[in-house]
C-alpha cells in the first residue's frame, strides 16, 4: 500500500516581499517556505495552500515557477523537485441565512487546477471581496453563489473544518448542506413521444401511472421532477405535436413562466430530442451510442457522465 500525507489547509502569512496575507500565520510562511518545509523537513506529499488567490501569492507563485524546481502538471497542481504536489486553493468566507432566520457565515475552501484558473478566479472575486490581498475575506456572496463562480474557473468547492462552533457551515448556519447548496436547476421537467397510446398499446392513464411511479423514485432518492408532457399521437397524425416539434416546450413554459430557453439545456438521446432543443434556442446535450446526424452543444456516455460535470 502506498501511504501519501497530506494537508489540504495551510495558510500563507506574508508574501515574499513582506506583503501581509493572514495577519495571524507566521511571517516565514511564504509559498516557496511551504513547499520546502513539505519537501525538506515534514515529509508532506500533497499539501493545499489556501490563500493563492491574493495578487501578491499569485505573483510569488509565478516567480517560484521560474526557479525550474517546480513546474505545473498536465492534470493540474504544482510539483516541487519532484516530491510534492502543491494544490492551489483560496479560503472564502460567504454568509448564509443561519439557524431561526439569523445570519451565519462560513468559510469554503476552493480548489483550482492550474495557476490561470486562480488568476481568473482572484480577479473575478474582487468584485466580491473588499481587499482580494487578505486570506479568508468576507465576500458578499452565498455557498450557493460561490459554488457557480468556482465551478466556472474549473475549480472545486469544498466546506471548511465544517464542524467548528464559528465560521462553519455546521457551527453556525444549518443542519442540512441541502439548504445551503440547493437544486442546480431550478425546473426539471420531462418531455416524451409516447404513440404506444396512438397505437392503442396503452392508455394514457397508463402513461400517467408509470410517470407518477418515476417522479415517486426520484424524489424518494432526493431529486425532483416538476411535471411531465407527452405526446400520445402517431408519428403520421396531422399537426401533431411530437417532438421535434417544440410544443411541449412552450406548455412547460406557459405552467412556470420563468423558463428561459436561453438558459435552459434539453438532454436526450435520440436527433429528434437535440432537433427540439434547437428549434426551442436551448443548449443540447447528447446521452447514449444512438445514431446521430446533428451536432449537440455536448455529448456523453451515460447521463450519470453528465451529472458529474454539473
């Protein structure tokens, strides 16, 4: 068995050039100290540094890259002579809506793969933070907000020492991660051709009991689905409604007003379900090996593959 340490949350406390980073942390711990200390002296083989979103670590960090004793991986992280891998991360405090209505705040710890990724995230939060230089400032943004700005600069969210009395998801804001980070869409809805019934193969009360079996199994598995559309006619009835037609779009759309095909992604796994997402102006992802002819947004083996990336 290959044993690997890690610490995935240390602190910087001042830059190389003596810029403060988190007033509290050691003066010596700069970027290049940490990945000596690690390499040289505690044996650490992957360590995370939560504070390389601040301007002064980012110019460090590229400065340290220059030296030649480290160099950035093809899957993302820095390694250093060959013995550490250093993940590039930034600790954000967001505030939450806490237990009884009272505000609460928590801290995130944010992973990035590569230094741009960082770079593009510090200048996107400082519009949300008043001094980017500083660690674990406070931003004006929820869990729920920052998770989309992370997710956009290929990052990953992760809740920090969540069950610590302060500054903690647990400690002072909720019971449940389900209420801090909520659905990823606000409407799912499901849209299907089903001329077994225009074929006298089944009825539609028939239709109606498997759909109501399959929202029951998802929501009993902590998913949703706001409603489902079908149409019962024959692929040759006159001004059927079949997709691709996109007539089942615009029903969803007249039951929830605030669906914006703009903003909205038709998953399916036959041309005609990408030939509706088009012809509705929604983005389009293709599941499965089936045939296809048209050229979707993006496409995938299993939609378990698509969940993943959400």
């Amino acid at each position: 068995m290959y044993e690997v340490f890690a610490d995935l949350h240390v602190h910087i406390g001042r830059s190389e050039t003596g810029k403060p980073i988190k007033i509290t942390a050691a003066r010596s711990l700069n970027f290049a100290n940490i990945a000596k200390e690690c390499a040289e002296r505690k044996g650490i083989n992957i360590v995370g540094i939560i504070d390389c979103a601040s301007p002064y670590v980012i110019e460090d960090i590229e400065n340290f890259l220059k030296t030649g004793d480290a160099y950035e991986l093809k899957d993302g992280g820095i390694i250093y002579k060959d013995k550490v891998c250093i993940l590039l991360g930034s600790e954000v405090e967001t505030s939450e809506k806490g237990r009884n209505g009272k505000c609460g705040a928590a801290h995130n710890v944010c992973f990035f793969p590569y230094l741009k990724d960082i770079k593009a995230f510090s200048n996107e939060m400082s519009k949300h933070i008043k001094n980017i230089t500083l660690s674990t400032q406070r931003s004006d943004l929820s869990g729920y907000e920052l998770i989309d700005i992370v997710e956009k600069y290929n990052g990953i969210l992760i809740p920090a020492h969540i069950f610590t009395p302060h500054k903690s998801y647990y400690g002072n804001c909720t019971d449940s991660l389900k209420k801090i980070f909520k659905e990823k869409f606000k409407h799912i809805i499901v849209v299907t051709n089903q001329q077994g019934v225009g074929k006298g193969l089944m009825t539609v009360d028939d239709v109606d009991v498997v759909h109501g079996f399959m929202i029951r199994e998802v929501e009993n598995n902590g998913g949703k689905i706001d409603k489902t559309y079908f149409c019962p006619q024959l692929k040759s009835a006159p001004d059927n409604y079949r997709k691709p037609n996109p007539a089942m779009a615009f029903f969803a759309k007249n039951d929830f007003p605030d669906i914006d095909f703009s903003k909205s992604i038709m998953v399916g796994d036959m041309n005609s379900d990408v030939e509706f997402g088009n012809n509705a102006g929604m983005k389009t992802i293709f599941v499965g090996d089936n045939e296809l002819t048209l050229n979707p947004d993006d496409r995938f083996e299993t939609l378990y593959d698509f969940a993943k990336v959400l």
